[in-house]
C-alpha cells in the first residue's frame, strides 16, 4: 500500500505544496506536522514543527540536486526565493512551459525523497515502539476484541481520562488486553509514543512452576528510571541528574508530546498512591493504561475496565487452537460435550485453560480435572497459590467467611440478603467483607443503579473447594 503512517502518496504531495506555497508566509499550522521526520527533529532540535518542515525540505532539496540539479534549483527560485516563473525562465534561459514541467517533475522527485525518508523513520519508530514491548504471551487474541476496539477509542481521543485501569483476577487476561491495546495503537496511530514498565514479581510458567522475576520493586524514582530509559536514553545515561532533575525532564517530555504508557502488574507496588501521585503530575495528554489484580475504586480519576472471564465458545475456542499448536490432535477434534468439563471446572480464565491443555501431554482429562478439584497435583497447588495466595493472605476473618459461603451462591450470583444469610454476618461486617473482596477480584458485583447481584468465578468455586482448607486459620477451621 502506498502508504507512510497517516499519510499517502497523495496526501504528502498535497502536504508538500502546501510547505513550499506557504514558505514565506507567517507562521500557521504546518502541513508537515504530522510527519514522523518532523516530531523527530523537533525533538533532537527544539525546534518549531514550521522550522522542522522547512529544514526537512531544504535538505531534500540538496539530495535531488544531487540527481536533478536543475529541477532542484527551479523549486528554490520558485518558492524559496518567491521568484515568478517568467524571472526563472528568463534567467535560467528556457520557455515558460518548460519550468512548469520541469518543476512538476522535480516536485515529484521531492514528494519521492521525502516519502523514502519517512518511511524509514516510520519504520524504525515502529520497531523501537515495539521493543519496547515485552514479548506476547499469547499467538492469537480469544474474546477481547470487542474490549480491543472500546478501549482503543478512548485512549486515542483527546482530552480525559488520563488513568485507565484494567482490573480482574489472577490469569484473566489482563496483560494480553494491555500489549494488544499498544500493538494496536502502534499501528493506528504512529504519531503516538509507547512505553511499558512492569511490576511484575513472578509469573507461572505453562509448565505450571512458579518463577521469580529479578525485578526490582516499583517505586516512584523506578518508574521515572524505566521511562526515562525508553523515551530519554540521554538523560537515563546522565549520573549526575538527581532523581528529581530526571522527572522533571521525564515530566517535560510527556506534557510536550502525547504518549500512550502501560504500568503492569501494579497490585505488586507497596504504595499504589505515591505513585498514582506521580502518573496523575505525568498525565495529560500523555495516558497511562494500568494493569491490576486489585480494583483501584477509590481513586477518582481512574476509568475502570473490569476484564470478564471468557464465555463458554470463547474458551472451547482457545481449548482448541492451543491444543492444535502443541500437537494435541484428539483435543483440537474434540467436541463440545468433550471439552465442556474443562470449561465447568476452571471457567474462562485464559491461564487456567492454557495450564490444561498442556498437560494433557501427559494425563487423560478426567484426572486432571479430577486434581484441580482435589488438588492432588503440585501444578494445580502452583495455579491456585499464583492466582489467590496473595490475596487470601490479605483477608480478615469477616472477608474470609463470606469468601468461603460464596459457593453456595448460583452461577449467576446472589444478593445482600441472601449472602448475609448464607455467612451469618451482620450487616456492618458483611459490607466490610463484599468491599474487600470485590476489591480484590475475588467477588464480582454486576448489576444496575438499584439492584446487585455478587457471584465469584468458576475457577474461584473450584479452588474453594479443597484448596483453601490448606491455608485457613485456625479460628476458621
């Protein structure tokens, strides 16, 4: 396709005429603005899109004298210096007509020059935008389309909310949705700079061991290390700005020029709101997208985007294409009544289905399903200490006495009264306990302005089961 970035063929033709009519008129908005060459010499510069556009074509300009000397020069006479074609034909001693074809043809051989160039610049933008990604966890998108497309509207549009969060629990997707969020918007929308720091401390890998990370804790001067390090390697590599001369660089940057920056994995951060301090100063137009496993409600700036667990199609669909990729053919075959047990047991969560499939390598599905509701395997102990540990070890005794009456709740979830009646807790500590463990994600709250309904995943049911026991306390037992 002929086509750089937001730009055609045509459109930069136009664009390029438009530079060279307007060379000595006073400065307006420049046609040339959206070039990826631009933004990238304003910034090495410090110069105005308008200086930009103008040194981009002078230099041009040079490259097809190199080529076209005398076209070249006709383009300079004609709008650099605002001569009229009867002065330029009289002084370069040709016809009128032919400086008109021979500026149309040299114009051409311009719009050509520049367009290699951007291309290039385009090219290399896109591929240092994309290292900055970690590499994706996944070979095809299942179910987040829909959120894919909703999501990428907002964060391309002008103006508020800066702070987009997108919450769920452990292994729901979170972080797939937030790198093709950016893949995306790499895509759509090249004039907009990416960046990615994680605070992730740990990851469970498909063989179902948990690895730790030598990532050190995300903290404030952190972040500003990491974005610094992404967006201005010459100021990361400057030892003796202090922590503060590097932010307010950092800061500079990110009010001059839109950016789109995801902050992973932040229920690992020991003092979330310091650092919402810090995103909220670095915000505007610059948006941060965050991924946690904790509902951050309380904030008030944030857009909040809850991550469903897949539904039922969506989950035989991924139970599928995983077990095609790694050879499993029986169970890429298998029909939907084979495959519905797996989706019973641990629902749609992403982590939890992909942990299935590979072990059937090994296992025959009844008895892995057989473990995930016994825990009779270390790798189902490894899922369900990755996903809930953390969390469970936060509960207090009221969170965790409603936690264990909630399957006891129907799939599609109870109301107050009757979860008051199932946990035996007053009204006062029942509150307490759904607001904890909705803030967690353990407990999802759905309905409308006057009615709710609370219901916790299949995957949560699961592990209520039998897992939990091995951690209550004994007050609880």
């Amino acid at each position: 396709m002929n086509q750089i970035g937001i730009l055609s063929k045509q459109e930069l033709t136009s664009a390029v005429q438009d530079a060279l009519r307007e060379w000595r008129q006073p400065a307006g908005a420049d046609p040339l603005a959206a070039l990826t060459l631009n933004r990238q010499l304003q910034q090495r510069s410090a110069c105005t899109p308008r200086q930009a556009s103008q040194r981009l074509i002078v230099d041009a300009l040079e490259q097809l004298a190199g080529v076209n000397h005398e076209g070249a020069l006709i383009l300079r006479l004609h709008y650099l210096d605002d001569l009229k074609v009867h002065l330029i034909a009289r002084q370069l001693a040709m016809h009128e007509g032919t400086v008109n074809k021979k500026q149309r043809e040299a114009l051409a051989q311009l719009v050509d020059i520049l367009f290699a160039q951007e291309e290039a610049a385009a090219t290399r933008q896109r591929q240092t935008a994309l290292a900055r990604l970690e590499p994706p966890a996944y070979l095809q998108l299942f179910g987040i389309e829909a959120h894919l497309d909703r999501l990428l509207r907002q964060v391309l549009a002008p103006g508020p909310p800066w702070l987009y969060a997108i919450e769920g629990i452990g292994g729901i997707g979170k972080t797939t949705l937030a790198d093709g969020l950016l893949r995306r918007a790499i895509d759509q929308a090249p004039a907009l700079a990416v960046a990615w720091v994680t605070a992730r401390q740990r990851v469970l890998n498909l063989g179902g061991y948990i690895d730790p990370l030598p990532m050190p804790a995300l903290t404030a001067d952190a972040l500003v290390d990491a974005l610094c390090s992404q967006l201005l390697p010459e100021v990361a590599t400057q030892a003796r700005l202090t922590a503060r001369e590097k932010g307010e660089l950092l800061r500079s940057e990110l009010k001059r020029t839109p950016h789109l920056i995801v902050v992973d994995n932040l229920e690992t951060v020991q003092d979330v709101d310091v650092l919402l301090g810090h995103l909220r100063d670095f915000a505007g137009p610059t948006k941060f997208v965050l991924t946690s496993r904790h509902n951050l409600f309380h904030a008030h700036d944030i857009h909040h985007f809850s991550l469903p667990p897949l539904d039922r199609s969506e989950s035989l669909a991924l139970i599928r294409f995983e077990a095609s990729i790694r050879n499993l053919p029986a169970t890429a075959a298998a029909g939907d009544a084979e495959l519905a047990p797996i989706y019973d047991v641990v629902g749609g969560n992403p982590l939890a289905l992909r942990l299935v499939v590979g072990q059937l390598h090994i296992h025959a599905l009844p008895a892995i399903l057989h473990d995930l509701t016994a825990v009779n395997s270390r790798k189902v102990e490894s899922l369900y200490t990755f996903i809930y540990r953390r969390a469970w070890d936060n509960l207090d005794e009221p969170a965790r006495l409603l936690l264990l009456a909630m399957p006891l709740t129907a799939n599609h979830g109870g109301d107050l009264p009757f979860l008051a009646a199932v946990s035996l807790l007053d009204d006062a500590a029942l509150r307490h306990a759904l607001d904890t463990l909705v803030l967690l994600n353990l407990v999802d709250a759905r309905g409308e302005l006057h009615d709710r309904l609370y219901s916790i995943h299949s995957l949560t049911r699961t592990f209520l089961q039998e897992q939990v026991a091995k951690w209550q306390s004994p007050s609880l037992l």
